[in-house]
C-alpha cells in the first residue's frame, strides 16, 4: 500500500514538473510576438530587394536594347519599348516587373503612384490597353510594367509652357506642321537639350531617365526639397538614364540632386 502511494505521488510531481502555467504561456506566446515581430519585415525587406534586384537586371538589359537600336537607327530612339521585340529582347515576361502586381495591365504607372489621374498618363501604357497600331506600338507585347519616356504616344503635358526654353526645337520640332503629334519624344527631348523649371539649361546624359519603373514607390521612400513644396518624402523609382546607366530616383526625378540615391 505504502508503495503504491509512492509511485502516485512520483507520478504527481512529474505532471506538475512538466504541466505549463498561464503565466508561463502568455510569456511565450509574448515572446513569440515579438519575434515575429522582428523577423518579418526583414524577411519583407529582404523579398523587396529581391524584386528590386530582379528589377535592375531587367533594366540592363533594356538599355543595352534600346541603346544598340539607337545605334543602327541613326540615334533615333524607338517608338516603344515594345518596338524592341523581338529583334533586340526576345523574352516578353521582362516586361513585367516582379512588384507589379497588375502583372503589366496597370500599364508604366500603379494606380497609388499618383493622386491626379491626369497624372497617370495613361498614353504611354505599352500593353493591350492601347492595340495594335497605337502609334506604331508592337502588339506582340500584351503586358508592360514600365514608363517610357520616349514613346511615340501624344504627350498631355502643356507642352507650350515650354516655350519659354529656346526657341530652334520648339519651331522647328515640337510645333511642326509636318508633325502635328507632339509625342512624348518630342518633350523629352526638348527637356533633355534645354533644362527646365527645375534644370536651367541641358541635363547631363546619365541623370536623365528614358525607362522608368515606379512600381518600387511603395518600398522605399526619400526626402527630397522640392523648390515649391518644400522638404517632402516621395517613393523610389528604378530608371535607366540616357547614357544607358541605371539609377535610383525620386518619382520627381528633377529633384535626384536633392536626394543622393546614385
């Protein structure tokens, strides 16, 4: 009798020893949280910059494209990037960027990239939003995620606000008769050659973007000093420059000196 009452209570002491108490368990799950709390964003950061990186090599190889069109053209530009396929890229998904969720039906610009829709600039959308023969686009390409500044599309700027920067491209150019689409191209260019309310006079060939992709303004955002607005945040973009560089931006690129994301 005496040793059965021994191994009951040996029995008891090692249901105690290994039962959890309630303090115990809110210690855990707290400890828990806060290592979730820890790990996540950095696994968030980490599948970021992995998109980004997916990004910039898309980018290389869209410059290298668009620059060795421009060298059998006789440094004109191509109308879209889409015109590209499939003579100088042969692969249609790097079109698509790896943040994009709309997969390239959002066209170059994410709907929470802008608060005016007329700063959407829908025109430029190189996919099946705009059908073949948009201003010479490639139907070929159905899905594009990124912006650019090049195309062919009208540009719905007020474009004769830029009237006040030289005068030779404007007459010659930009108001045409010969061409009375006034493409984005054509502002573009005039930008690039003559400055602007943010760039007195030409900018420099690495710092000004041709493709562009805002769909990483979400992940990572800069100060810049804007000369109306003041200091201000904005999202990052990933862009390739006119001298074929790829770079980190500002969405207002113009304001790149203010915000060192060379």
């Amino acid at each position: 009798m005496q040793t059965f009452a021994l191994q009951e209570d040996a029995r008891t002491r090692h249901a105690t020893r290994t039962a959890f108490t309630l303090v115990e368990l809110l210690v855990v799950i707290a400890v828990i949280s806060i290592l979730a709390g820890i790990i996540l964003p950095a696994i968030r950061h980490v599948r970021e910059r992995a998109r980004q990186t997916h990004c910039i090599n898309a980018l290389h190889q869209f410059s290298v494209a668009w620059s060795t069109y421009r060298n059998e053209h006789d440094e004109e530009s191509p109308d879209w990037l889409s015109s590209l396929y499939p003579a100088y890229l042969d692969d249609p998904e790097l079109y698509v960027c790896p943040s994009d969720s709309s997969a390239g039906a959002d066209g170059g610009k994410p709907p929470d990239a802008y608060n005016d829709p007329r700063d959407a600039f829908d025109e430029v959308d190189d996919n099946d939003s705009h059908p073949e023969p948009y201003y010479n686009r490639n139907g070929d390409i159905h899905a594009c995620s990124y912006f650019y500044e090049f195309c062919a599309a009208p540009c719905t700027w007020d474009y004769r606000s830029w009237l006040s920067y030289g005068t030779n491209y404007v007459t010659d150019r930009i108001l045409s008769p010969n061409d009375p689409v006034v493409s984005w191209g054509d502002v573009k260019w005039r930008q690039l050659m003559f400055g602007d309310q943010w760039h007195q006079g030409p900018y420099g060939a690495n710092e000004f973007p041709v493709i562009r992709c805002f769909h990483h303004h979400a992940e990572q955002r800069v100060t810049v000093n804007d000369p109306v607005k003041g200091s201000t945040t904005e999202g990052v973009t990933l862009n390739v420059g006119f001298a074929g560089n790829v770079f980190r931006a500002p969405m207002t690129w113009e304001l790149l000196k203010d915000s060192d994301l060379w």
